[in-house]
C-alpha cells in the first residue's frame, strides 16, 4: 500500500505547460527521497 503525504504545492502556467511548484522547505532533506517524491507526483497536463 502506498503512503500519502500531504505537500503544499501552486499550480502555475506558463504559456503552454504548467505544473505544480513546492517549497523546499516543504519537502524532505533526503535527496532521494525527495526525487521519489517529486517524480511520484502528477504533472500539470491538459
């Protein structure tokens, strides 16, 4: 079973792409759990 997390996050756009964008302060120090986490999570896609 997968473990959710709760991680603020603000969608932006940016012409024709957009996506989520985090604080670092908001995500783990560990850098590979942080990459897990950030690879894990939904893109902005249409």
């Amino acid at each position: 079973m997968y473990k959710t997390l709760r991680i603020p996050c603000v969608i932006m756009r940016g012409g024709t792409s957009r996506g989520p964008y985090f604080l670092a302060s908001d995500l783990p120090k560990d850098s590979r759990e942080r990459d897990e986490i950030l690879m894990s999570c939904p893109r902005g896609s249409r």
